[in-house]
C-alpha cells in the first residue's frame, strides 16, 4: 500500500510540473518599498497600502504568510510564486474604525524563501476625527 501511494504522489508531482521547478530551500532576493504613507485619512476609512515585490533572484519568490500587527490589519499576498525578474503585490488594508485618532503606524510581515526569511513592511498615516 505504501509503495502505491508513493507512486501515486510521485505521479502527482511530476504532473504539476510548470516551467519552473520550486525546490524547497532555494533562497532568492526580492525588492519591495518597505513603507506606505496613506497621508490623513478621515477615521472609518480603509486604507489600502500596496506593497510592490520584484523578484531579484535566480528563483522563483514563495511567499509563505502575511500577517498585520493587529486585528484592524488585514493582509493578501501574491497567489503564486513571483518568477525571477517578475513582480507581485501584497496588498494590505486598515481599518481605522478600530484606531485611535492621530498617528497611525501599522506593520506587516512578510515571510518568504528570503535571507532574512521575513521583511516587516510599514503603513503610516494621520487618523483624523469625521
């Protein structure tokens, strides 16, 4: 049984295949504008900060998780792997219902098959009263 479903997954994986092959362990670089400046924003407005990522390796870029600090920062990464040379997005969006009035500073992290495994993005602003 166990001989079949090796053979059965090996299957699988090779069936996937696509022009380039992720090798778990393989590091690559990227570039991404670690801060967004929202500017003044009326308090109960969303903010959507997008972060630009450009592969700068030689292999495909896996985002593996993006997390907000907080339960008002909500973040989506890329679906696929960014190809080398390629760019994605990571959009981020605050809910400044859930701040305080006054200078907003939220962060992001980002992990992925970099060195070092995760870049903190930051999203800035001024929360001002309706």
């Amino acid at each position: 049984m166990r001989t079949v479903l090796s053979i059965a997954l090996l299957l699988i994986l090779t069936a996937c295949g696509g022009d380039s092959e992720i090798i778990v362990g393989n590091k690559t670089t990227m570039e991404i504008i670690s801060e967004y400046d929202a500017g003044d924003v009326i308090k109960g407005e969303v903010i959507t900060a997008k972060f630009s990522i450009k592969n700068t390796g030689e292999y495909p870029l896996v985002i593996g998780e993006v997390k907000g600090s907080c339960s008002c920062t909500v973040a989506e990464s890329p679906g696929e792997p960014i190809l080398p040379g390629e760019s994605g997005d990571v959009v981020a969006y605050v809910n400044t219902d859930k701040v305080q009035e006054g200078p907003l500073h939220k962060s992001v992290r980002i992990v992925s098959n970099t060195e070092p495994s995760v870049t903190e993005v930051i999203i800035k602003g001024n929360v001002m009263r309706k």
